[in-house]
C-alpha cells in the first residue's frame, strides 16, 4: 500500500500519473530529441524524404498528454504554482529547492480545495519529480 490506504501499480506508484504530467510540464510538451530523431529517421525512410530537408521542415507540435479526472484538482493547484519555486544562489550558479508552500497553502485556501493533504501530497510528488529532473539533468 502507498499513502492514504492508494493501492500502488507495481513500479508506479500513486502518484505515478502526476509525476508524469509535472515532467510533461517541464519538457514544454515535446518530445524528447531522442524520439523525434526517430521518428524523423522513420518518416524519412518511409517516404522516401531526405533526412536534412525532413528536419528542417518540422514544426515542433507539443504532445498531448491525458489527465485523469481523479488528478485534475492536483494538477490545477501545481500549475497554478509553477511561478512560486525557490532558489538558493550558490557562487554563479542558482538551483531551485523546491516550491514555496505558503503560496501552495494559499492556492489550496483559494481555489477551496476540500481535500488539501490529499492534494498538497500530490503537489509534492509532482515537485521532487521536476527537481530531480532539474537538478540532476542527465
């Protein structure tokens, strides 16, 4: 079992769906290089298109992802506080350290979300999942 009694999908995790969207948030929407290279690859070689003059062409189109009704209230809150990271200065360099969570509380008390731990959990997964991403770019 996760938190608050989730059944957790084996290698996911209740929060997995979340972690998702905030990593889809932190990419602009697009895909990763590695599968647009691969995708340019394949169309190229199925039409018969030259490489270079099929990448030079492409429009980057930001991917749909799906959300779950279940995590609309979860992501809403986390959106609407993607202006609100901290940053700590370290000589030339700046690393964010997570998001303010008095503006997270103060999104939670103004949007009147009726289930505010449930959610403010949330908001944390998605949170640790954009600053490892950040943090630790690989």
């Amino acid at each position: 079992m996760c938190d608050r009694g989730v059944l957790c999908q084996p290698g996911g995790g209740a929060h997995k769906k979340l972690i998702a969207a905030a990593l889809h948030w932190l990419s602009g929407g697009a895909a990763s290089a590695a599968e647009q290279s691969a995708q340019f690859e394949d169309d190229a070689a199925r039409y018969g298109i030259p490489l270079d003059l099929l990448q030079a062409s492409a429009e980057v189109v930001p991917e749909e992802f799906e959300i779950w009704p279940e995590n609309d209230v979860s992501l809403g809150v986390f959106l609407r506080c993607t202006t609100q990271w901290r940053h700590r200065q370290h000589g030339d360099t700046s690393r964010i350290t997570g998001l303010d969570y008095a503006a997270v509380e103060s999104v939670l008390r103004m949007y009147q979300v009726k289930s505010k731990r449930e959610v403010f959990e949330d908001v944390r997964a998605m949170e640790l999942a954009v600053l490892d991403k950040v943090n630790n770019p690989s």
